[in-house]
C-alpha cells in the first residue's frame, strides 16, 4: 500500500516525527538480529522477531497464512497466474464441495470478472431462482463486502454457508444498475452437471440440446446418460453448450469427451515436477453423430480440453467466440495445518498437441451473444441452424 502523504506541518515538526520513525525502526531491527534465534531461515527469524516484539500479542496460526498468501501472490505477479491460491481449511472444504457437484449455498454458477461475479446461469427450485436472480446479473458485493478484485474461489465461499443461514448480496441487474441487495436463505444444493432437452433447427428437425455446466466427479456419466435419452426421443443431432463452463476435474474432461471419441489423445500435460503424460481416450464411444459445440469467453479449462478435442477430431464444429485460453493445471496440495495450495504446477496442451495458453480455442463460426437483446440467443440460435444444414437430406 502506497504511505499516505500528508501536509500542514511545520517543517521542524515533520522532520521530528521522520526521525523518531527512522529511530524506532532501526532499534527493533537491531534488537531483532542480536536475538539468541539459531535459525539460518530469514521466514522463522521474521516470525520470531514478530511475535516477540510486536506491540499486541499476534496470532501465530494468521501469520503463517499470511506468509504462505505472500508467496503465491508474488508468483501470480511475477507470472501473471490467476489460478494459483491459498486455501485455509475452511475454504479447502468449500473447494472440494464445488467439485464434488453439491455444497450448502444459493443455486448459481458464476463466471469472475473484474467488479465481481457475473451470474451464469440460475438452478432451478433454488434459493436464488425464488429470489428473481437472472443471467448476467453481476454480484459486486457479499454481506456488505465488495468482491472487485477477489478471487472466485474465495467470493464464492463468502456467498456458501451452512443451510438456513442468510446472505446478503449487492446485485446489478443485468450488470448495470440501479444496484438492489438480495437477501438470501442458504440450502442445500444439488448442481447438475448437464441438463437436456429436445430442440428443432430452423427446418423442424429434432436435435438435442444439452448444457454442460461443470466437469464435477461423475460428470461423464451424466452427459452420457443424457445423450442417450434424448437419442431415444429421436434427437439426430447434438448441440453442447459449453458457454460459462469454466471447467473442473481433467479426469472428467477426458472421459466426457471419450463419450464422442473413441481412440486417440484428448490432451496432454508438461510439468516441471511431474514430467510429460498423455491423456488418451478410454473408448466404447457413443456412434459418431453431427454436433456442434457452443462456446464463448466463459468457456475455460476442462471445457476447451473438450472442445478442441471434438474440433480437432472433426467430430464437431465450434460456433461463438473464442474461449478463454486457460492453458495450465493446478494441483491442490494439503498443508499440515489443513489447509492447501492449489498450486499452477505444468501446462496442458490440446489433442493436436498445441497450447492455446491466452489464446483460446477459435469458433468455426463466429457469433457473438448481444445481451441486449430481450429473450433472445444468438448462440443457441445459430447453432442450430448451422446443424440443421449438417444433417443428412434424407433427414430434412
């Protein structure tokens, strides 16, 4: 933090006051090298001196989170990462419930932008759904707190809590304002990790439609399980919306496109630690059929493995806009005090073996999503129309 600068004195007076600053520091300097600690690590020499020395008695336990939180936010400067972070135990939990597919909160999946968390999609029979919360609705503070600038794993775990709880949110609707403050009473949820249905291209024929919104465990199975179903119904084509999906297990990412792919590499990884690996997939896939993948800028992670992987593959064509361009994997690490570091350790190349680090994956199709158009879905819209013309003649 920049030192407030402050005028109004008189000159001999401020000169007194730098002086006595300068003095004090440099004594409990002095005092805290002639101090009788053995230790050649300058952390516990600083620790040591701290606790000591500081004027109010400090709490051991915040200091180390305090060093450890240093650490990883020099390196997300110094290599401009977003993905690396501290976690303490408690947000350690609420981390391995989001991946789980069920936690205690609200309903919502969010996208992190630079005032906050933008609103990606709302659950259904939800608190959040009952309290009028829309898409694209942005979140720019959690009980009175601004979360500009916070990390996502760490606003959304000020918005989770036990059931029956209350939050309070500041919500822009639509992302402009007025601003309004919702009050909501926190349950249990139960996050889908695809929801399908029934959907026709501009010709009438029947297509499925399924929104993937997370690669939480077992998320393969249920996009399989999905597919199927609506095959059944006479779906003779596939639209898989991966907007706002910004990712989740790598395991999860290989099997869910092992659904479509039978043989080959889905991804691949480079790591300092953990060498090189390849990713192929598991095989028994479903029969090839047409499909497009919707994506935009929310589209991250996890998602792009699959999606470049379909594209690659020529197994589907990518209509939107360019994803997010993640490019690396984290692993979460636990720390002897319960909590963790989900620390960036390599990065993660796409099934034709290139990086799309800050790049993203390109759409076949470029269509942008106006949020300004009441009701209506460019993406969607166009996707459809795009299968619509894969499909076979006999079909149309």
């Amino acid at each position: 933090m920049t030192p407030e600068k402050r005028s109004g004195f008189g000159s001999g007076v401020v000169t007194g006051l730098v002086l006595g600053l300068l003095v004090a520091a440099a004594l409990v300097l002095v005092t805290g090298l002639i101090g009788d600690d053995s230790s050649d690590d300058p952390l516990v020499q600083a620790r040591n001196v701290i606790e000591d020395n500081y004027f109010r008695e400090p709490d051991g336990g915040r200091l180390d989170e305090a060093s450890i939180e240093g650490m990883v936010d020099d390196l997300r400067r110094r290599y401009d990462d977003r993905f690396s972070h501290f976690f303490t135990a408690d947000q350690l939990q609420d981390f391995l419930d989001s991946t789980s597919g069920s936690f205690s909160g609200v309903g919502l999946t969010v996208t992190e932008v630079p005032k906050g968390l933008r609103v990606a999609s709302v659950l259904p029979e939800t608190p959040a759904e009952r309290a009028g919360l829309e898409q694209r609705d942005l979140i720019v503070a959690v009980d009175g707190e601004s979360i500009a600038g916070v990390p996502s794993d760490v606003s959304t775990a000020q918005i989770k809590g036990p059931p029956g709880s209350e939050v309070d949110l500041r919500v822009l609707p639509g992302g402009e304002g007025p601003a309004r403050t919702v009050t909501l009473e926190r349950a249990d949820v139960r996050v889908p990790a695809v929801r399908g249905r029934i959907r026709r291209t501009p010709d009438g024929d029947k297509v499925a439609y399924i929104r993937f919104f997370t690669f939480s465990e077992g998320a393969h199975g249920e996009l399989r399980s999905e597919v199927e179903r609506l095959d059944r119904l006479g779906a003779e084509g596939l639209v898989l919306d991966m907007r706002d999906n910004g990712g989740g297990l790598l395991n999860e990412a290989v099997l869910a496109t092992s659904v479509f792919l039978e043989d080959g590499n889905v991804a691949s990884t480079r790591s300092r630690t953990q060498g090189d690996q390849d990713y192929p997939a598991t095989g028994d896939a479903l029969a090839p059929r047409p499909m497009v993948i919707l994506t935009n800028r929310g589209t991250a992670s996890a998602s792009e493995i699959l999606t470049a992987a379909l594209q690659q593959n020529e197994l589907g064509e990518v209509v939107g806009t360019r994803t997010y361009g993640k490019g690396t994997f984290q692993e979460v690490i636990n720390l002897p005090d319960g909590g963790a570091l989900d620390l960036t350790i390599g990065e993660y190349l796409t099934a034709d073996g290139s990086s799309i680090l800050g790049e993203g994956v390109q759409p076949d199709v470029r269509v942008a999503d106006d949020p300004d158009t009441e009701g209506a879905d460019e993406g969607l819209d166009s996707g459809l129309e795009v299968l619509g013309e894969e499909l076979p003649p006999a079909q149309q």
